[in-house]
C-alpha cells in the first residue's frame, strides 16, 4: 500500500512506527523510492487511498527512479473500479510484473491474463506465526505499537 496521505489502518499496513519520530518523517511513498533502482510496481484502485497513485505517487516515484536512469523499471496497474484487497487482477499484474522483470514464466496466468491457482496451498495462520507455545515472545520484548515507540526512543538516547 503505498499513499502519500494515508499511512495505513491496522499493523498489517503500519508495521512499526517508521513514518515519524522527533526526528524524521516519512511518508509510504518516500519509503517505496528507496526501492530505486530495482523493480517496483504500485498496485493501485479507485476505492481506497491509493486512488491517486496514477497522477501523485507514481509521477514522483518515475522522477526518482529517472535520476537512476532506471525509470522503466516501475509500472502502475491502477484499476480504477476495484477496491482494496489482494484479489486475481492484482495478483495477476504482481505475477507478470515479477516474471517480466526477474526473466521468470508467470506461474497459473494464461495470455487472458487469467489465473489459475488451483495448484496453491493457503497456509493456515499457525505456522506462518514467527512466535508459538514452542517459540515465545522473549520475556521483556515490547508487544504493542506504544511499547515498540518506548523502546525505540530508549534506544536513539
């Protein structure tokens, strides 16, 4: 998810608090140009706050990858009457994009750009979690946003 204006809602699109500090700020997009030279492709839609991406976000990730003569290597596949999720015609722009750019064949998507992914596993939650019974949190280590922004203003001291 990459907006200039909008962060993110949960931690799945926040993360760790890396946008702002008493030193710094950034925003999704500044982050994503880091990327720069290597390929970078912005997904976005019309029902969310990547609605823009097309005329703000991508023009200023082009002129930062052109500084690197490597403007060809970002693309936007913005569709503008979907909203947001990780549905087939984003996944299937993400599968092409990574097979053009990487020289790989795009697994499942035939020349419709239709996907098959009958041959996918969905992995179930449990053992995609880094922490379990058999592996916990370290004792001590910080388990919420707020605890993450203390320990991180205890370590710049």
């Amino acid at each position: 998810m990459v907006s200039s204006y909008f962060f993110g809602g949960c931690q799945c699109e926040s993360g760790m608090p890396v946008h702002r500090s008493a030193d710094h700020f950034a925003n999704n997009v500044i982050i994503a140009a880091l990327a720069a030279p290597r390929p970078l492709l912005l997904v976005s839609d019309g029902k969310d706050w990547t609605q823009h991406v097309p005329e703000s976000e991508f023009p200023f990730l082009q002129k930062i990858y052109g500084y690197y003569g490597a403007a060809a290597k970002t693309a936007n596949v913005h569709l503008p009457t979907e909203g947001h999720d990780y549905g087939p015609s984003k996944r299937a722009a993400v599968y092409r994009f990574v097979a053009e750019h990487f020289g790989l064949t795009a697994p499942g998507v035939d020349a419709t750009g239709k996907i098959d992914e009958s041959h996918i596993t969905i992995e179930k939650h449990g053992p995609l979690h880094v922490f379990d019974d058999a592996h916990p949190v370290p004792a001590g280590a910080p388990r919420d946003i707020a605890a993450i922004e203390r320990t991180l203003r205890e370590l710049q001291r």
